[in-house]
C-alpha cells in the first residue's frame, strides 16, 4: 500500500508486484517486449525502463513499488535509451519485415515505428541460420528471435514442457531446443503458446492458405469447410466489431464467396462427440472401465499424456475430437456417388488451435487410410484470407451454415472455453434443457474461476467427481495428484491452452494491456442467444445416426488418439 508520483501525479498502488503494473493501472502504456503478466519476471529486454528523480534508469517490471517513489515514464533520455536499445535489437535481428510473416503484427516493428527509428547505425553481426519447418504446426526463425526468452518461459512454466531452452552466452545465445534439434525431435505438444508470446516473426504458424486457395481453383474438387467455436469471436475482434460477438453468419458469408461449395459448423460435430463422449463415459462408470475418462478434444493434450504419462493412455476417450469427427461424417457422405457428383471432396478446418494442423496428419486419425481433415488454417490464417480477399468483413450479412452439419447446440458452442465439454456433457446427462436446470448446471462449479476446478454432480444415486483444467502445467498437477492417489475422479477434461480454446495458440495475439475476457464472454453469450441447448435434442444429430452413420459410429468417430507421435 503507497503512493508513488508518475510524471507529475500521484497514483496509490495496493498489491501491486512491479512499478510497471502501477504504470500501466495510471493508464501509460511504457514499451516492453520481455514482460508477461503470466510469466515469471526475465528483465532482459530493458524497453520498459523509467528514470526515478535522481536520474537513476531501472527496468520497471523488475523493481518492487515503494511508497513516496517519484518516476518518470518519457524523459529525452528514456527516449534516446529506448531507441538505442530498438538499434540494438535491430542490428541482431534479421530486417526483411516488408517479407515477413509478422509484419504489421511484430511488436519490435511496431517500436522501432513508435519510436522514430528510421535508420539503424549498427551492421548486422548474426549469421544467417537455417529455419525449423520440421513441426507441422509453427515455424521458428531464429534470425528474428530478439532473446526475450517468453517462448521459453510460456513451454516451461505454463506448459511444463520445456521444449526449448537457451544455449550458449553473451552474443552467441540462441533459443534452440536441447542438443540444436528440431523442434518435431522434442516433446513439443503443438499448441502455439510459445507463438503467442513471441513478440517478433521468430515463431509464426505454419501457412496453409496457398493449398486451400490452389484447390478453390480447381472446378474438380468439391471444398468444403468447418468453422470451430472459438474461431467466431476471436474474428470478430479482429475486425473491430464489437467485442464478444458471435461472426459466425459473417464468416460463412465469406467463406461462400471465396468459393467453398459447403461450409458447415463444428458445433455439430461437438454435439456428436458429446454423445459419443458421454456414452463411453456412463459405460466406464457402470461397467467398471478405466477411470478418470480424460477428454480427448484437444490434441495437444492427447499428445502430452503419450509423452509424459503414458501408464493413462487408456483413461484417454476413444472419441475423436469436433474436427474429426466431422471430416470423418462429411468425407463419408460425400462418399456415395450420387452426392460426390464425381469431385473430390477436400475439407478444410478453421481452428483455434495449431496442434489440429498435427492431428489432421496423425495416420491413426485417417479413416479407411484416408486422411479425412486435408488442411487445417488457423482463426489467424483466416483474418488472412479476409484482408487479401479485399471484402469488407464487417458489411457482410449473415448467412446460416449449410445443411446437414451445420446445427449444433448451445453445448456444442461452448466447447470453445475451459470446462465447456464437461458442462456439455453434464447437460446430455439431465432429461431436459429447460432454463432452471441449464443455469444448475453452470453454477455446479464448472465455470468458477481458476484454472483448475474440481466439483461434484449428482448423477444416478452416485457423486461424479470431475476435475476441469487448462494449460498444461496445470493438467501435470492434475495428472501427478491422480498418479499418486492424493485425488480421485471419473472425469477430468483439460484444454492444453489457459481458458481454452479461445486463447488457442492460432488465435490472433492480445496484448499483455488487455485482461478482459471478452472472448469467454462472447461464447456463453452465443450461447445464451441459442434455443437448442443439448446434443440429444439436435435433429440433425439423429438424423445422421438414423442415416448414413448408422452401424459406422465406431469406424467413423472413434480411434486410439494417445498414439500421437
Ligand atoms: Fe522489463 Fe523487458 S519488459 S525488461
């Protein structure tokens, strides 16, 4: 508790943990590149240095408030030092940004333009180095890392996985994963987190929009799509559209007018895994089956429990995620001639996520040998598309997505945030959707806050205890609690990303200034605005087990994702 004076005015401050945070509660918007709200203090980068009023200069994440501090945040000095510090950065970095996957978006770029810093005195010492393509998620360039080590905290401390580290000193470091290997060599889960973080182009996603236009081009395939949860919102935002909106009308407008033949919606297919879920999960409670049942959807994840606690590979769901099964269910329909008017049909997801770029190619996802996803573009890849195309995103009117996959329930809506296919769930296992019990049912304790959640609902006579967690340095405390037996459950779901899937590491990046969560707002609102609340009450998901899918289930929704490498 204090005061201390910023440029003149006094600003109290309570438990504020650095001088930076007190700055930025004051409304001043002091450069940095290295800080994080989330992560643990680096103070490597210096950009958000301020000059006390003996002159003295500190970085201001690093320096605890003390009551009666006089600071100021833009002197002349501040201003030439944060420039010097921009040239310096620059010098080591490689300065193609007119060609670079960033530009526009890359926060360095945007200081050296806040900045002023229109020429650079230093020659480029770095060598050029080789990028890393082997994942199929991102892309690392290590001539754009600038060392702020955000990539390396984020897979450290928030996913516990550690995939990159720091390797030799002074003008040599580098960030690399252990012993210089690609970063498919290491247990990189594919989530995109350390991408997130990443203030330059030194971590980017993998492109695939080139592919996607290719075959919109080609009067011989028939292209099709599906649009995530989380893609909705985070859309919206990106067009300046009022914060928490649902794009989902706007997006298919789009889509349909770049060319795709049928565009249908992933909530459909999230209120088929719900069923598919939901009933595994009832077999193993009432059959004795392997328990906790550990939700499947996100890939990421999948692939963290194989690398990291593999003695649960069978407590893993057998059920694919949204995206595969609803690739599976359109690439089979498509399979009877009279529908496939003689074109290949190619599928193209749009996720939150860029580990679904790796599920789509993982060979135990294929059905009959096929792979059924054939490009997987991010909310970003997106945004993309949106600002080559030229079409003013926001003059677009709605358009409902196609018939027959393109209903879906409020359940399968809120598969975009934390604990969302767990309420989903909850919501298949109670005989009605009228609003008492759906409200019930969102104060059980699913959606409080926190990034793990453990409640109770009654089901049947019997307490089913579920845990519900996001981020991956969360899901190991989980998974070493569960190990050791200090805790018991029969469901635990965990989003590999903190919140879930709208801040999935292929969404477009908030800046460490934003803390509202508009995004988790904007899907309980979609979901509020909708009539269907429960899978089982989706015509169209019982048509399609009367139809086509019938006797298929197995082949066409389930398969044995912890095999992920
Ligand atoms: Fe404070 Fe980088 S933001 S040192």
């Amino acid at each position: 508790m204090g005061k201390i004076t910023i440029d003149g005015r006094n600003v109290e401050f309570t438990d504020e943990k650095n001088v930076l945070s007190i700055i930025r509660k004051a409304g001043i918007d002091v450069p940095t590149l290295c800080y994080q709200p989330e992560l643990s203090v680096f103070g490597a980068c210096r950009m958000c240095t301020v000059e006390d009023d003996r002159g003295r200069l500190f970085a201001s994440c690093s320096e605890e408030p003390r009551d009666g501090m006089v600071i100021f945040t833009n002197t002349a000095k501040l201003i030439k030092y944060r420039r010097k510090l921009l040239e310096l950065l620059l010098a080591a970095h490689d300065r193609e940004c007119t060609t670079c996957e960033r530009s526009g978006d890359c926060q360095l770029q945007a200081l050296a333009n806040r900045y002023g810093v229109t020429d650079v005195r230093f020659s480029n010492y770095k060598e050029r180095v080789p990028l890393d393509t082997s994942s199929p998620s991102i892309v690392r360039d290590p001539n754009k890392c600038i060392l702020c080590g955000n990539c390396v905290r984020v897979c450290d401390e928030l996913q516990s996985v550690g995939a990159l580290g720091f390797a030799e000193r002074g003008a040599d470091a580098t960030v690399t994963p252990a012993f210089q290997k690609q970063i498919a060599e290491t247990d990189c889960v594919n989530c995109g987190q350390c991408r997130v973080y990443c203030p330059t182009g030194a971590i980017t996603i993998k492109n695939d929009i080139d592919p996607v236009m290719d075959a919109l081009a080609d009067p011989t395939v028939r292209v099709v799509a599906q649009i995530a949860p989380a893609v909705r919102v985070a859309v919206n935002d990106a067009f300046g559209l009022e914060k928490g909106n649902n794009a989902i009308g706007k997006i298919v407008s789009f889509l349909k007018r770049l060319g795709f033949d049928e565009v249908y919606d992933t909530i459909f297919s999230a209120d088929l895994t719900i069923m598919e879920e939901a009933a595994e999960f009832l077999e193993r409670v009432q059959n004795g089956g392997k328990l906790p049942l550990l939700t499947s959807c996100c890939p990421a994840w999948v692939k963290f429990v194989g690398d990291q606690f593999p003695e649960f590979t069978e407590h893993v769901s057998t059920c694919r995620s949204p995206q595969g099964m609803m690739s599976a269910a359109v690439k089979e329909y498509f399979r009877d001639p009279a529908k496939a008017e003689g074109k290949k049909t190619v599928m193209v997801s749009f996720m939150p996520c860029t580990a679904k770029k790796m599920e789509a190619k993982r060979p135990n996802s294929f059905t009959k040998g096929e792979q059924d996803t054939d490009y997987v573009l991010t909310s970003t890849e997106l945004i993309r598309m949106i600002q080559m195309s030229g079409i003013s995103f926001a003059k677009l009117e709605d358009t409902p997505a196609d018939d027959p996959f393109g209903i879906g329930s409020g359940g399968g809506v809120i598969f975009g945030v934390t604990g969302g296919v767990t309420e989903a769930v909850i919501r298949r296992l109670v005989p009605d959707q009228n609003p008492e019990t759906m409200k019930m049912i969102a104060e059980s304790g699913v959606r409080k806050d926190g990034f793990i959640r453990e409640f109770s609902v009654p089901y049947n006579g019997m307490n089913l205890n579920i845990c519900v967690a996001s981020g991956l340095a969360n899901a190991r405390t989980v998974m070493e609690q569960v190990r050791s037996g200090e805790k018991k459950y029969h469901l635990i779901e965990i989003m590999a990303c903190r919140r879930g899937c709208v801040y999935g590491g292929g969404q477009p990046r908030r800046s460490a200034m934003e803390t509202t969560d508009d995004r988790t707002a904007g899907i309980y609102k979609a979901d509020a605005s909708m009539e269907l609340k429960k899978c089982d009450f989706n015509p169209a998901i019982t048509a399609l087990y009367e139809g086509f899918a019938k006797g298929k289930e197995h082949e066409l929704f389930h398969n044995h994702m912890f095999c992920a490498k």
